[in-house]
C-alpha cells in the first residue's frame, strides 16, 4: 500500500520551444519569485508540507541572479541554505551529442552560484534520451553527487522494466 507521496515541483526548461527565449527567461523568473514567496510562506510548518522548489536547470537561475536586486539575492540565497530552493547543476538540457567542451561549459553557473552561497549538490537532464559518458567525470569534478533523468517518451522510448535508482560508475 502506498502510505507516502514525494512530489518534486519545479517547471520544464525548454528554451525556444514553448516560447522565445527572452519570454522563456521571464517566464522561469516569475516562476522562482512565486516560488520563493511560497517557500517563505510555509517555512513555519513541521509535517513535511512546507513548499520546495527545484530550479531544473542551472540557466536559469543564473539568469534571475544577473536581474536581482541585492535583497532578492540574499533572500535567494537563504532559501536555498535552508533547502526550501535547489538549483540542479547543468546549465541547460543537454543532448547526449554534446563534447567533452559543452558539457563543461555547461557547469560554469555552478562556480558563479556556489561562491555566492548556494549549495549545489544535484544536476537533472530531462526530455532528452541519454548522456554520455563524460559528463559522469564532469559532473564529479564539480561536486555533482546526484543525477536524475526523464524520458521524452516521443522521441524514444523509456527502457522495460523502468529502472529504479542505481549508482552509476563510469568506466574511470
């Protein structure tokens, strides 16, 4: 019998798809200001029902910290100190074709945000099918302990049975 449900709010990144990418941008600003309210606004409770907020990609964090004030900042900063705001570590979603280069480059918010505070301890990569197998290295010298996946199940198809969570050990 289920007895528990985790729901992990956050909203998909897909810059230039949905929408221009300057709308995309405000778009996902709006989204961690309300979500920063709304952690705020259930800080106080204790049974597990207070409101988180997982930033998908480390873009557009760093694109609501280069248009925030100093206060916005330091509140930002404090959410996230206290876990009610998590910032995945790869800049954006990207495609299993990616060079050892790219996927560097797709950490460098990482750096920016963590010298300013905020922890930074997990990385998603959802709606595209796969990762190479550098970015298992990569991810580890930035302090990427954590990595979680989706499927975009109209461009390939989810692998039966559904694996479940798993240490992955790169080849190195």
């Amino acid at each position: 019998m289920i007895t528990d449900i985790y729901l992990v709010p956050h909203s998909h990144t897909d810059i230039g798809y949905t929408h221009p990418q300057p709308i995309v941008l405000e778009l996902h600003r709006r989204f961690l200001d309300q979500a920063m309210d709304l952690a705020e606004a259930t800080a106080h409770h204790t049974d597990g029902s207070a409101f988180r907020w997982m930033v998908e990609v480390s873009g557009t964090a760093k694109d609501w910290w280069r248009n925030a004030t100093g206060t916005e900042r330091d509140r930002f900063v404090a959410a996230a100190r206290a876990g009610r705001i998590e910032v995945a570590g790869m800049r954006w979603n990207q495609t299993q074709l990616s060079d050892h280069h790219m996927l560097i480059e797709a950490m460098g918010p990482v750096k920016e945000l963590r010298a300013a505070g905020v922890p930074i301890r997990s990385a998603m990569n959802s709606d595209v099918n796969g990762v190479n197998w550098g970015v298992i290295e990569i991810m580890l010298d930035h302090g990427i302990e954590n990595f979680s996946m989706a499927i975009n199940e109209h461009f390939g198809h989810a692998v039966r049975p559904r694996p479940q969570a798993f240490n992955w050990i790169s080849p190195t």
